[in-house]
C-alpha cells in the first residue's frame, strides 16, 4: 500500500484521490499547497503548508505532482532530492531540456520516477499493444488521433494563460502525440500548422509526424471547439478504430482488410487514473526505477516532439 503525498490541489489531483479509493495498491497519506488552508480544504490525507513540508513527511512514500506545467519540473526535483519516487503530470515538463534534467536526476539518486500519462495503462491500450506485437494489423501505415475541447475565453484560465503553461498542445496535444510515439516511436519528421489563441498561446495545431519505416501520424488539437476525440492505427493487414474519448476509458473496433470486424469493451469503474497508480506500486514492489510500459526515454523524446512542434508554431 503506497501511501502518497500530492502537490497541488486542483482538479487532476482531487480525481486522482478520488480514484485511488477504488484501488488496493495506494492511498492519499498527504497534500501539499502553498496554502495551507487549500491543503485543509483538499479533504484527503494531512495537510502541509509547504511543497517541502510534504515532500518532507516521513510517512510519504511517493509523490504525485499535478501543479500546473510550469512548476512540473521544480515540484518534481523537490520529490527526487528528498529521495520519493515521483509521479509527474503530464505534459512531464515544458520542454526536453527540464524532462532531461528529471530523468539525469532520477537516474543519479536512483529513484523512480514516471510521467503521469494515464492512458497508457488503460485496459483498450494494453489490449492494443498486444495486437500490434502480435503482428495482427500488419505494418503500421498510419496513426490518426485528435483532442479538441471548448473552453471559455478566460484569460485567467490555465490553458490561455501563458505564466501557467497554456496553449492546447501541452494539455490536449500531448496525448495524441503520445499515442503516436506509444505506437510508431520516435518521429523522423515533423510539421506543423498552428493558429494562436486569443491570449497568443496556440490554441489550434495540426500535427504530421513522420517515421522511417513510412508510416505517418496525423493529428490535431484545440482549445475553442469539442472534435470527435477518436483515433485510429490503419495497418497493411487490419485496422484499429477507437471510439469517442479514445484517450480515456473506451472501446475499439478490430477490422481484418478481409474478414469481419470485432469490437473490444472493457467497464471501468472511475476515471482510470488509478491504473497509473498502480503501475507505479507495481513497478516500486519490482525494484524498478522506471515504467516498461512508459520509459523514461520516451517521455524525453515524447518532450522533444513537443519542442519541435512549439518551435514551428512560432515560425
């Protein structure tokens, strides 16, 4: 039973503790906050006033980090120099450069340490690793995948405000791009078209990864309307369609280039974000100082994806 300290107290926190009550591997022993009545009002675990004050309670055996993106990287090596394996909301940092230091640090100290992208421990995507290492859909000629989401124009808000991190690639385009890298790896290639948001942000991209092997990803996101949020991985021998909200808990459709289609559905109580808890308690009760299923070298080149789409952007 991991007993786990979060930093930050928002709404990706509060439904991580939420979820860690429909799991046996952790519960929520702390929270931390730069205001100790906002840790007060949490309503899980003991408050501290203080990101140190939690990293520092002997009875946190890990820490979730789910401040926004800018703080990632500060709030995470706190947790690493204070010797607590780390879980990092994604997106993991701003950029490679701060991802890189993370993992040098990690590595150094021995810790663990995991970026916190939940759909890659969810019972449609395991199912769909095993049928491309299987070799079922042939080879992968192109991966579809798109997060669009509205949001009022509140320039206060997190995604249009530029001192938290805004912009919809490091919220929304992060899983998509993710799910490339999850299913074709490291991209050859990358362009972009991008529109900014009112407060300069980007607040729509499209994405065109592109790999040795040929294959080719296609994404989009955006911040100013709800897109259909499904994907696809189309191969020589079969295809992959996973329905609406396909980056959470969901359903797909295998279909042979000659046969008849099946569709795979799983129910899972809550959001899902335990799974990724549980991957962490699973890798820690191992002796693992990373994830198998999400290396710390691809959360970095997953980080330098980003940079070189942000930088294309800005052209």
């Amino acid at each position: 039973m991991i007993r786990w300290g979060i930093i930050g107290t928002g709404g990706i926190a509060r439904a991580f503790a939420a979820d860690l009550e429909l799991t046996d591997s952790g519960t929520v022993a702390a929270v931390g906050s730069r205001s100790l009545e906002k840790a007060e009002a949490f309503g899980h675990g003991r408050a501290h006033g203080s990101y140190e004050a939690l990293v520092s309670d002997p009875e946190v055996d890990a820490v979730y980090v789910a401040t926004p993106h800018p703080m990632h990287h500060a709030n995470a090596r706190l947790a690493l120099e204070a010797g607590k394996p780390a879980l990092v909301e994604k997106a993991f940092t701003m950029n490679a450069n701060e991802a890189k230091d993370l993992v040098g640090m990690a590595r150094e100290k021995g810790v663990f340490l995991m970026e916190a992208m939940w759909t890659r421990f969810l019972p449609h995507m395991a199912e769909i690793r095993r049928l491309i290492a299987e070799g079922a859909l042939g080879e992968i000629v192109t991966v579809i995948a798109d997060h669009g989401q509205w949001f009022a124009q509140d320039p206060a808000f997190r995604l249009f405000a530029p001192e938290l991190g805004g912009g919809a690639l490091l919220d929304l385009g992060v899983y998509p791009v993710s799910f490339a890298s999850m299913v074709l790896g490291t991209p050859e290639r990358v362009v972009t078209l991008s529109t900014p948001a009112f407060t300069g942000v980007d607040g729509q991209t499209s994405i065109l990864l592109g790999c040795a092997s040929g294959a080719q990803a296609v994404i989009n996101c955006t911040s100013s309307a709800v897109s259909p949020t499904t994907a696809a991985i189309v191969g020589t021998e079969a295809r992959i369609e996973i329905e609406r909200r396909w980056y959470g808990p969901s359903a797909f459709t295998f279909t042979p280039r000659d046969g008849e289609p099946t569709r795979f559905e799983t129910h899972l109580e809550g959001h899902g974000l335990r799974l990724e808890a549980d991957e962490v308690a699973r890798c820690l009760e191992q002796g693992l100082l990373e994830s198998p299923l999400l290396p710390l070298d691809e959360t970095v080149s997953i980080m330098e994806t980003m940079d070189a789409v942000l930088a294309a952007a800005t052209v």
